[in-house]
C-alpha cells in the first residue's frame, strides 16, 4: 500500500534537498541565524522520518547522523564551521543518490555508506544505542532472535491504578486503560471511589477515582506497562505479581469476599492476601492425609440441601411473590411515593429471589439419563438385540419436579423403542439397516419450553393396523375416516396396546395413555410421529419450572381465567374471522385454515354470547390449532400456580389456581384437556342424539 | 457517527499516508500543512482527535498543542504527536503541553491504527 506514496515521498525529499542546499549557501553567510538551522534541521528530520517509513532504510540512517549534527548546532553545543557546511553539501549528494538508489545492496555501497557515516560521526560521540545509527553500522547483522518465550502459563498480577485528578485534562480516557488490560486475560476490576466528593462539589473534570485491576495472563510485565505508556507521569502504577493459580477466572467463594470486603472497606488489596490461594503442590503418597487438609483449606463451595427444603423455599418465595404484587398495587392506589418507592425495590427483590430459588431448583437431566443407558443395555441382552442409546444435549437443565414426572414416561417410551420398535438384528439386515438400533434421546429449549426427543430407528408403526385396532376396540367408529395424526393418537387411548402380546418388556399395563396424563400432570404435552420402516419419534413438550408460569388473563363472566402463554400462538378478533356452522362443530375460517372453536362461556356457563367485541384465543392442540372464545382480555402476568384443593381434584381442564395481585383469585385453564373434554362431550351429544 | 481526525504534518507524503490509512478506516479526516494552518479548523466544529507533528514552519507541534488546550471546545480531546525521537525529553516537553501520547515514526498504518484506538474508541 505503501508503494503508491513512495514516488511522493521521493519528490517531496528531493524539494527538501534542494532547501536545504539553500539554506546552507545562506548559513555559510550567517552561521549565527538560528532560524536556518531550524530549517536545516527540519528538512532533514522529515526526510529523515519519511525514509524509514517508506523503505529507504538507509537514507533514513544515514540522515539520522546528520540530523544529530544540526541538533548539537541547534542546543548550542556545536558551532557551524566550514568544514560542516561543506561535509553537509556533500552528505546532500549522498542523499540523492540514496534517494534514486533505494536500500544498499551492494557491499561497495555499504561500506561507502559506512565511511560517509564515520565521518559525520567524528563531530560527534557516537550514540551507540541510537537504534537507527547502530542499524547503519551493522546493517547485515539480524537482529538478535528473542528467546523463544518459554511456555509460560499464566501469571497473575494486582495492579493498583492511582491517577493523579488531572488525568482528564490532557484527553486520557482512563476506562480505555482498564479495557486494554482486561483484554489481555482474566481479570476482576474494583473502583476506590472515596476521594469523589459530595454532588454538591462534585466536579466531573476532576478524577477522583482509583482502581485495582486483577489480572490472569499469559503476558508479560512490559506488556502491562505498555498500555500505561500514555500516563506514565500522571498515573502512578504499581504491578505487583500474585501467587499463581486460576483463581482469577474462577473466582472462587473466598475470593468474590476478599474482593466484596475491599470495595466496601476502600482498602486498597495486598499482594499477602492472595497467598490463601496458593496451590498447595501434590506429593504424591499420603492420599488420605491430603485429602483431610485439603478438606479443611478448601472453604465450602457447594451444599447439599434436602429437596423438600428447597421445595418449601420455592412455595415461600411463590407466596411472596403473590404477596408483593397486592403490595404494589396498594401502594400505587394509596401514591405516597415512599411506599412506592420501597414496593419498586421489594419487586427488585422478589424477582431475584425468584430467580436464585427458581434455579437452585433445577437440575441436569443428565444425572438421571445414566439408569438408561442402563436399561437399554440390559434390555439388549434380554431381548437379543443390539442397541444403543444415544443421548444429545443431556446438559439441559430442568426443574426437580419435573424431571421426577418425566422418569417413568420416558422409562416406557424407552422400553417400548427396544421392545417394540428396534427388529431383531436378521430382520434388519434384511431390511438393508444397520444391524445395530439406535435410540435417541434429544433436549432442547425451545422457547419457555424443554423439548425432549426420543426416537428409534426401529419397523415405526403401522396406521392400517392401528386403525384396525382401534375398531376392533371400539375407540373408533368403522367407516369414519381418520387423518395420519390422528390413528396415532390412538396410541394415548386408554386401553389400547400395540404390542401384540404382553411382554415382560413392556408390558406391564402401563400404556401410552398413562404416559400422556403423567406427562399432562406437569403442563407438557406428548405427540408422536412414526414412518413405517423408518421410526418412531415421541415428543414430551415440558415447562421449564412447575409453579411459576407466563400466562395471560382473560375474563369470562366477569370470572378470571389464565391461559398459559405458552400455549397461545395468536389472539385474534372477531372481524379477522368467518364463522360457519354445521351441525354441532362450530369453525371459522383463519387465513385459509378451518379452525374450530370453543366458546368458553358456553362450555362453563352454558349460556351463549353474541358480543362481537369478544377475543378469541388461538391455542395449540397437538399439531393442530384451536380457537377458544373469551370474553375479555385484562393483560400479562405471572402467575403462581397452586393446586386445586382435594374436592376440585377432578376437575382436570382447570390446573391450577393463582391468587392475583389484587387478591382476587383466577383460575388456570389447561387447554388440552379443555379441549379434550369438549370433544368428548360432543360425540357423546352426538351419540345420544 | 464517523469520528474526525485533523492530521498536522509538514510533510505531504506523510499527511497522504495517514490521511489514505485513516480514511480507510472510515475516519473523517481534515488536513493541516503546519500549526499556523492547522488553526482554521478549531472554529468549534467536532473533531475527535488531534494528531500532530512536532517540527513544523510557522507553528509548531508543542505550541499547537498548547493552543488547542486552550479552546474550551477542545481542552479534552486527545491528542497525539509524532516523533521519531526515542528520547524522553522530546516526550515530556510535549506531554507537559497537554499531549494525550505520542506514535512513533516511521510507522506502519497498524501502528498508527492502534495508537489512535488508544485514546478514542
């Protein structure tokens, strides 16, 4: 890039040279005018600078020891003379010749260039570490090869920052500081703040800060200094390197509270008070002995709590969760804006005690996937098949209670994959498969939700033969056509098997139908989708937490319904849509999607409602989509879930109940079973009829 | 918004190297030939940063810099020098005249790339 402005450079140095020869007649007339040699001085020092940046190495060396004449002239330490005058027309020559030339290749020239420079020198004491005077001289000799770095690990480093107030004045943003050094590793940063005056005084000119920087890195003490380079003189900096290990990044318990007691003592840290994290080096025998020690160095990072602890903690902190909201709200009613100020910072809190419980309760499903690798391997020598169970995304992490739900479904669904699904080794060969089955069990977020995928790659399922059963077992009527997901579904009905006699595997009365109302227990949802020959694949649709859910309030009647958000795609008005009615199945027409709907009113009131400016809910229902009618939709909330007592227990299309803010109560509707239990009411209208 | 860098160089290959490298970069770049010249820009408009030789005619780099920190608009804005001098004497005169750093000469357009980044992100 450079190259294009080599050419400039060159004529911009020859316009130097010209000046300076002029210069110099007129120096030779006045050696006493000061202005000349700054002149003089000037047009070397560009052509001196400009050299070394556009590749005339050579030039720039050659002109750095005339320069160094002129400077000396310049600080009265030399006075002009002919013979210097003549030496420095001559050098001028030199130049242009340098200037046409480029860099020296030649010996002959190098070593001209050599005397040239001995000769300038003599009036001078040669600066032996000037870097570009010593590169003249030995212009072959490489440079001295660094030693290679050995493999240094990281070195850990307090580095205590002290401005001076005045640091702002020269444009120093100190903060950039502070970005270059944590760029170069871990680190931990604390502000000393004390020396800020009160608001009153407060001048934001002035610097009154200080700052203590940890730093975990691979480089060197130079390299800290050197991103002080700029504030040297108005920084006092002081580098002191801790006892190693890598403390810093993790930042282990005991150090989070020496760093908490420094920021709140304004004591500054001590390079002592890091020894405690010093490693104590393992010599290998004594393991018992160590280990005891180390027990009693080692302050407690984890505890084991008993769940049910935790479970009263997240029930607590789900009370008061209820309970800051009616305070909230009182205190907007009553508007003192100290009460509001304290229910803002009670809400500040009650989130994060939300969120710490809310976590403290979840755990990974991987911990629990290992008793199924287990069965899968038992279950392979039973059965005489080869299989394996792979598992993707096993850190996923859930709520306790959840996971405690989810271990027997997926128990059966793995069962039924090796008992079922997966064929005998011959008969897969025979199907050109892989004589080995594989079952994969896959977890991923997905929005609010956990989905876990189990699927085999096993004969899938055959809807002819489904379908058949379901006839032969009275859930379906003969003559009535059924969609694909539909004969599946099948599978959910209660009292229908698959398999066609009851195995030790897996039979054993536990049908899918149990599996959909456990996975239903916890607000999940169950679907399936099977290719003959190719598999069969369930998905559990899971929340992420039991007692805390997103949901949206609505009225009906003027009582409080909650419909979990996440089960809602869409609200729609009643202008966006087409009604029609045949028969009983009510539907309209969405976006060229015949969608039936429930009016909620009816189902719970029976009592119809033609207000048009109802809302109508679009809810997932399996792969399908449902409308739910409501008649009024208040907004957003969280909400606190709590059971049912013991005589509404079989109520199963409400889940829950949550009390709101306003310490009113609402009821929260499980969508599926609704609309289950709406469609079973129908056919059995239809059926009476 | 793209930041303003005035370049103040005697030197017209130099001025065309760090105006090319810094408008490369997306700088907004203004151009001064010395101190004296330099001046007509400081009229309150936004500039971002300062980068100045030292020897120049007419005005120059040290005194530039301590006209520059006497405008109010611009008291705080960094400002860096050019030298090829490794002598800390050169350094502190120009630091004491309100300089924020200094880049080295000669200089390759990393170089002066990561000294600007230094003092305005």
């Amino acid at each position: 890039m450079l190259d294009k402005f080599k050419q400039k450079f060159v004529e911009e140095a020859l316009d130097n040279v010209a000046d300076l020869e002029e210069a110099l007649f007129q120096l030779e007339k006045e050696p006493e005018n000061e202005e000349l040699v700054e002149r003089i001085f000037r047009s070397m020092h560009t052509i001196k600078g400009g050299g070394a940046m556009f590749g005339f190495n050579d030039l720039s060396a050659f002109t750095h020891n005339l320069e160094t004449i002129f400077d000396m002239v310049r600080n009265k330490k030399l006075a002009v003379d002919k013979e210097i005058i003549s030496l420095t027309f001559e050098s001028l020559d030199y130049i242009r010749q340098l200037l046409d030339l480029g860099d020296l290749t030649d010996e002959e020239g190098i070593n001209r260039q050599k005397e040239y420079i001995a000769k300038i020198q003599r009036y001078f004491t040669p600066d032996v570490s000037a870097p570009a005077a010593s590169k003249a001289a030995a212009p072959a000799a490489p440079a001295p090869a660094a030693p290679a770095p050995a493999a240094q690990s990281k070195k850990n480093y307090l580095i205590t920052i002290e401005p001076l107030p005045t640091l702002l004045d020269n444009g120093t943003n100190p903060l950039f500081i502070l970005d270059d050094l944590t760029a170069m590793g871990d680190w931990k940063t604390m502000a000393f703040i004390k020396d800020i005056p009160p608001y009153a005084d407060f001048k934001p000119l002035t610097l009154g800060i200080r700052w203590q920087v940890l730093l975990s890195t691979e480089q060197d003490v130079n390299d800290i200094k050197d991103v002080f380079i700029f504030v040297e003189d108005e920084c006092k900096v002081d580098i002191a390197e801790l006892v190693p290990g890598n403390y810093i990044a993790e930042s282990p318990e005991p150090l989070v509270a020496l760093l908490a007691k420094a920021a709140a003592d304004e004591q500054y840290l001590k390079a002592a008070d890091f020894e405690q994290f010093k490693v104590v080096k393992k010599t290998a025998p004594k393991p018992k002995e160590e280990k005891g020690k180390a027990a009693a160095d080692a302050k407690i990072s984890t505890m084991r709590v008993a769940s049910s602890k935790i479970d009263e903690l997240v029930n607590a902190v789900s009370e008061l969760v209820t309970m800051q909201a009616q305070f909230s709200l009182l205190a907007e009613k009553n508007g003192d804006p100290n009460l509001i100020a304290m229910a803002e910072q009670m809400e500040k809190l009650t989130r994060q005690l939300r969120e710490n419980s809310f976590e403290m309760s979840l755990i990974p499903l991987q911990g629990e996937l290992v008793r199924f690798q287990r069965l899968v391997r038992d279950l392979s020598k039973t059965l005489n098949k080869e299989l394996e169970f792979v598992v993707e995304g096993g850190d996923i992490e859930l709520d306790k209670n959840i996971i405690e739900h989810l271990m027997d479904p997926m128990l059966h669904i793995i069962r039924n994959s090796a008992d079922h699904g997966i064929e005998l080794p011959e008969e897969r060969i025979k199907k050109g498969k892989n004589p080995k089955g594989t079952i994969l069990l896959k977890a991923f977020y997905s929005g609010s939700s956990v989905i876990i995928k189990i699927s085999d790659d096993g004969k899938g399922m055959d809807p002819d033969k489904l379908l058949k059963k379901g006839i032969e077992r009275g859930l379906v009527d003969p003559g009535v056509t059924l969609s694909k997901s539909e004969i599946l579904n099948l599978i959910f009905a209660s009292g229908f098997s698959t398999a066609e006699k009851v195995s030790d595997v897996s039979g054993r009365g536990v049908g899918m139908d149990v599996v959909k109302s456990k996975i239903a227990e916890i607000r999940g949802d169950v679907i399936v989708d099977s290719e003959k020959d190719q598999g069969t694949t369930l998905t559990l649709e899971l929340p992420l937490t039991l007692s805390i859910i997103d949901g949206l309030l609505t009225k009906v009647k003027g009582e409080q319904y909650v419909v979990p958000l996440s089960n809602i795609e869409r609200i729609l008005t009643f202008v966006e849509v087409e009604f029609s009615q045949s028969g009983l199945s009510k539907s309209f027409l969405y976006q060229g999607e015949q969608i039936s709907y429930i009016d909620v009113a009816e189902l719970f009131y029976s009592q119809k409602q033609d207000d048009a400016k109802r809302k109508i809910l679009l809810v997932k229902f399996g792969d399908r989509r449902v409308g739910l009618v409501v008649d009024e939709i208040v907004g957003e909330y969280q909400i606190v879930v709590k059971p049912l007592g013991r005589y509404m227990r079989r109520i199963d299309m409400i889940s829950g109940a949550s009390v709101m803010g306003d310490g009113s109560l609402s009821l929260v509707i499980d969508t599926n079973r609704l609309i289950n239990y709406y469609n079973q009411r129908r056919l059995k209208k239809k059926e009476s009829e | 918004m793209a930041k303003t860098v005035l370049i103040v160089d005697d030197s017209e290959s130099i001025r065309e190297v760090v105006n090319f490298t810094l408008q490369n970069e997306g700088y907004e770049v203004l151009v001064g030939v010395d101190g004296e010249d330099a001046l007509k820009y400081l009229d309150g408009r936004n500039i971002d940063i300062v980068i100045t030789d030292l020897h120049m005619p007419n005005l120059d780099g040290l005194g530039l810099i301590r006209k520059v920190r006497e405008m109010d608009a611009y008291k705080h804005i960094p400002i860096l020098f050019l030298t090829t001098e490794s002598q800390t004497e050169k350094k502190m005169e120009a630091k004491e005249a309100g300089a924020t750093g200094w880049i080295i000469k000669p200089f390759v357009p990393a170089k002066l790339l990561s000294a600007i980044s230094r003092v305005i992100r």
